[in-house]
C-alpha cells in the first residue's frame, strides 16, 4: 500500500523526509499542500488522531510572522482548523497518511526506521 505524503516541494524538511523514503524504496505519493490545499475535512480527521497541536508547527516562520494578538487566539481546535486552511505553511510538514491513517508527522530518521523497517 501507498502512502501519502503532504507538504510542500520546497521545504527542507519535506525534501528530507522524501529522500529518505526514497532511499529505503518507501512508495509514496506526493500531495503538494499550495497547490493542491487542503479540506477542513482532512484536517479535521488528521487533528482527531494525531491533535491539532502537533499539525500546527508553532516552531516556523510562518507562526513566527503571525501577529502575537492573533497567535493568542488559536487557542482551540477549530480556530487552529481555520488557520491551517487559510495558510497551509503552517501545518507541520510533512503529514503521512497510509490509508486516512496519519502515520507520522514532522521527519525524525529515528521515528522514520521505526516505522517504515518492514517495508524495505
């Protein structure tokens, strides 16, 4: 089975993540998130599993940038849904999905061997 990476092309992490997968002949698909988004829906299915506070990458520029009233108010999983779908670079990057399943978020080497040995 596939699984379904979402990020963006030109983030350094989602390029580590996929030449890693590739490395380890990992088959994926690529979902790029400014062109292609994101639905509330998804979002909503990802933040049940694995928690609107890990999706929201509170450690980018993107979070960085934002006005400190408005960081402020992102308080809930709701308002956090609606700031991931208004700028998708502010979604920890990058998701991967295995069948609606979020597998992992974020590229860790450690957590990636884990996770992925069984599929060399």
């Amino acid at each position: 089975m596939m699984y379904q990476v979402y990020g963006i092309p030109n983030c350094n992490t989602v390029k580590k993540a996929l030449d890693w997968l590739s490395q380890h002949q990992v088959p994926y698909s690529f979902h790029n998130l400014k062109k292609e988004g994101i639905t509330t829906a998804v979002l909503k299915e990802w933040s049940s599993q694995a928690g609107w506070n890990v999706l929201l990458n509170k450690q980018g520029t993107t979070w960085k940038k934002l006005d400190a009233q408005i960081q402020e108010t992102v308080t809930t999983e709701q308002k956090a849904i609606t700031l991931m779908q208004q700028s998708v670079s502010i979604i920890k990057r990058p998701v991967i999905v295995k069948e609606g399943t979020v597998v992992v978020v974020g590229f860790n080497e450690p957590l990636y061997q884990k996770i992925f040995k069984s599929k060399k």
